[in-house]
C-alpha cells in the first residue's frame, strides 16, 4: 500500500496536479539569489523527494538532497541534519531549517540549527514552539498570505515571509 501511494504522490507531483505550498518556489529562489545552499533533509522516500527537487523544483541547485532511508534513526533523532551538516561541511550555526512538523522541528534543534516552521493542515496542531519563528505558509505576494505564529514582527512583511528577513532575525 505505501508502494501505491509514492507512486501515486509521485504521478500527481510530475503531472502538476499536486503544487507546492505557498512560498515555497519564491523563498528558494530568494535563498539561491543570497548565495546560501540549499539542501533537502527529508525522511519521505527518496523517489518522492526526487520527483520535488529534481523536476519540480529543477532550477534550484540543492547541494543535497537526502531522503528515505539514508539514517539509521528518523527525524525527530538528528541524523539526517547530520549528515546534511557532515556533507556540506556546514556548520549548526550556519544553517537554518524549514521545517513542517513537530518531528522536523525537533531533529533540527537537536543539532542546534535555527528553526523556521510552517504550519500546515495536518501539523497546525502540533507543538512547534521550540522553533524561533512559526508562520502558516511563506507566502506569496500574489496568492496566499503568511500568518506569524511566533517570532519577530519583521519576519513576515505583507504576508510574505522573505530570506533576507529570516537571515536578519537568526542574526545574519
């Protein structure tokens, strides 16, 4: 049954039909145009993650993308931010994590990384306080717009959470 269900997550990412959240696309993007690298620390499988970085998000240069069963232990241990962190040569203090979950959360806090965590419909219950900065989404200017949960006002300008911003508030 999980088979059938990354295969059909998968045909729905490459046919269009399954969008990324709000914000997603522009943030990256933003981040790329800053100089930062992007990574992909995920425990969702490895074809799915693909299909996300690889096609959907193509014109984004991720210096990782590591999913699945790569670790031994699943986020909320930290093992994937780990070796995320061992093969970029980064340091905690370097980087700073979007996550979605309770467990994303945790796993990048364990590490000592800055959290920035979206909510959405089936996390918006979950205690995603130790994070420093909790939004609903990242925003889009012309579509959704972002709601801050927690952290400094000048995270989110016109519902719009911008990389610089976020840079600022973890303190450059």
């Amino acid at each position: 049954m999980h088979k059938r269900k990354t295969a059909l997550f998968i045909e729905m990412v490459e046919s269009g039909r399954l969008p990324l959240r709000p914000g997603i696309h522009r943030f990256m993007q933003e981040a790329v145009a800053a100089g930062l690298k992007l990574g992909v620390c995920t425990t969702s499988n490895e074809k799915a993650a693909h299909a996300i970085a690889y096609q959907v998000l193509k014109d984004i240069p991720f210096e990782v993308v590591l999913a699945g069963d790569v670790v031994e232990k699943k986020k909320p241990a930290p093992d994937i931010y780990n070796l995320g962190l061992h093969k970029t040569g980064l340091t905690p203090q370097q980087v700073f994590v979007v996550e979605d979950s309770r467990n994303g959360v945790l796993a990048g806090k364990a590490v000592g990384m800055r959290v920035l965590a979206t909510t959405n419909v089936y996390t918006e219950k979950e205690d995603l306080s130790p994070a420093e900065i909790i939004v609903s989404c990242l925003g889009d200017a012309g579509g959704e717009k972002a709601v801050l949960r927690k952290g400094p006002s000048e995270a989110v300008r016109d519902g719009v959470v911008h990389v610089a911003d976020v840079v600022r508030a973890f303190g450059g």
